[in-house]
C-alpha cells in the first residue's frame, strides 16, 4: 500500500522568499515528466492531422513522439508497442499510414462482421483488449512479473541503452538536488492547508475509492468496457506496489523526515529501519508509483476524450508532488515512481 509518513518542520519566516528558486528547479524537471507523458500520447494519435493542418503543433507533437518513442523503449519492447501501424493500412504523404481506418477494412475491403468485431471500445488505444477478469488477475499479474524482471535483459544485449541512460541521468541529476530540495521544505511554513488535504492518508484512499467506485458504477450500468478498467488499474497498482516494495526493501533509503535535524541529507541510503511491508524506505515513491498507475489506464483507455488524459496526469502530478511538503519522500523518489508507473500500466499491463 502507499506509504505513510511524519512530517516534522520548523519555522523559518525567510523560506517563502526563497520559495520561486527552490520550487522552480524542481517543478522544472516534474513538468517535464507529465508534458512527456501526456505530449507523447497524443502525439501518437494526431501526428497526421498535425502534420497536414497546422505545422507549429506538428512540431511539438513530433518532438514529443520522440521522447515517447524513447521511452518505449526503456524497459524492453512489449507487444503493441505505440509505434506499431496496422498491417494493410494506407500510406499518407510523407510515408506514415493512416490509422483512422480499420484495419480490416483495408484487407478486406468491407467490415469486420458484427459478431467478429474486437471488444475493445472506440476510446481504447490497442486493437484488442486484453483478456481481463477477477479469475484471470493473478494469473495477469504472474505474467506482469515476468516481464518487469525480465525487461533489463534486453539492455544486457546491447538494446534499448539510450532512453536508459536518459532515465538514469535525470534521476542522478534529481538525486544531486535532494539535499536542496529537502532542506527548503523542512523549513517551508507556507504549505499547511495543503498538506492537511493532500495528507498520506488522504491520497491513499482516494486512489483507492476512485477505481473502486468507477467499477460500482459500472456494474450497475452493466458497462463491460468500464468494469475491465477498474480491473486493469487495480492490477497495474498491485504489479507497482510488489516492484516498489522490494525496491525500497532493497535499497533501504531514509525518509527525508527520518533524517536528524542538523545531519544534512547527504547520506540516506541503506539506513531505513523496518521489514519488508513496512513502507519504511524511500525509494521510490509508492504514491507516486501507484497514482500514476491509476493515471496511465485512465488516461490510455480514455484517450478519446481529451481531458481525461489531462485530468488523469494533473491529479497524479499533484498526488506525487504533496509527498515533498510532507517529508516523505526526495523528489528522485518521486520521479522514478511516476517513470515506474506509467511504464508498468502502458508497456506491460495494457501492452500498448
């Protein structure tokens, strides 16, 4: 489950003055993180429009189908990845295929008949939904494992190598800010009311109750669609959570709350004390790991609906960013639990 945590602070009457510095460099990289995420799933959709319509927004959306592309390609290629166009789809200038067209339809040269016709919905960005149920859960999520600890050996072979070493050269960087960013929200006065509505507590049943409620509903709509999502993000949430559990069991980093007054947050990795369920470490982020899990199954089988995706990855974003104020954890933590989440519901669990 997301972790809990204290948040001791001290008042310091200068720290709002210091506040445009110190948040910016850390909001910079974050807004990065969520405008990729976002950017790149839209730009998979729209890029033929884009290109052919308006070129300014073909610009962005090409370059953020680049950063999407990359990160396709970080934990290993799964089947279905966002790149691939349907087979028999036809070409548009410049080379890229049309995939507003059935794919069917171009083989064929008529429908699939009805009693044929995949299960996905129109909102759904694979070609076919994937097989979901509460008997087959576990049965998903032993698959899932397998392929979250089996994706680094693709990188042994040589593959894969530079979204990787993007990856891990952000997450240094965000590391090397920790102690900054640490030191200025232990002394932060400004941030009370928001951490009383965004508190651990809080956060983690609203995670819980969104999904939960989105499959009531559906149930009494008798809405299949609906109900396989609500499914789909709780495993996605269990898949993150066992990934991040093990981590911070591993790697055993304080807490920035943990950390005495006066020692500096320097040295806080091998030092957390706890057992293995206990969320005592830091590394990553469980609410962000699980936020941005949720987020990602929303955002990719509603992408249709254009705020959805927005509004999936504005309450993650805010989710991930109340765990600072809080203490609870450094913005590396953070940052390598929202990369984590939305790999593991894209890639692995809708195997886009």
């Amino acid at each position: 489950m997301p972790d809990q945590s204290a948040n001791p602070r001290n008042t310091n009457t200068n720290a709002m003055g210091e506040l445009p510095g110190r948040f910016g460099q850390l909001a910079l990289p974050l807004l990065a993180v969520l405008l990729a995420i976002h950017g790149g799933r839209v730009a998979w959709a729209q890029e033929s429009l884009a290109a052919r319509s308006q070129p300014s927004s073909a610009i962005v959306l090409l370059s953020a189908r680049w950063a999407h592309a990359s990160a396709t390609r970080m934990f290993g290629a799964f089947p279905n990845c966002c790149g691939a166009t349907p087979a028999g789809a036809p070409l548009l200038p410049g080379g890229m295929r049309d995939e507003s067209v059935p794919a069917s339809i171009h083989q064929t040269g008529s429908p699939v008949p009805s009693d044929q016709s995949s299960s996905a919905s129109p909102d759904s960005g694979a070609s076919e939904e994937r097989p979901v149920s509460w008997g087959l859960l576990i049965p998903n999520m032993l698959k899932d494992q397998e392929k979250i600890w089996l994706s680094p050996v693709s990188l042994v072979k040589g593959r894969h190598w530079k979204p990787v070493l993007g990856f891990v050269a952000a997450t240094g960087g965000l590391l090397a800010l920790d102690p900054t960013e640490a030191s200025y929200f232990r002394t932060a006065s400004g941030f009370h009311t928001f951490d009383q509505v965004f508190s651990g507590t809080n956060t983690g049943v609203g995670m819980a109750v969104v999904p939960l409620s989105f499959y009531a509903v559906a149930l009494v709509r008798h809405n299949t669609y609906d109900q396989h999502t609500s499914l789909l993000a709780g495993e996605a949430v269990l898949d993150s959570e066992l990934l991040a559990s093990i981590m911070k069991s591993t790697i055993r980093r304080l807490r920035p709350s943990a950390v005495p007054a006066g020692a500096g947050f320097t040295d806080t990795f091998t030092d957390a004390k706890g057992g293995f369920f206990s969320g005592q470490g830091s590394f990553p982020s469980g609410h962000a790991i699980a936020a941005f899990s949720i987020a990602t199954i929303f955002a990719d089988r509603y992408s249709r609906h254009r705020w959805v995706p927005w509004l999936a990855y504005g309450l993650a974003a805010t989710v991930a960013f109340s765990r600072l104020p809080l203490q609870a954890h450094f913005s590396s933590d953070i940052f390598v639990g929202a990369v984590f989440g939305y790999t593991i519901s894209h890639y692995v669990v809708l195997q886009h």
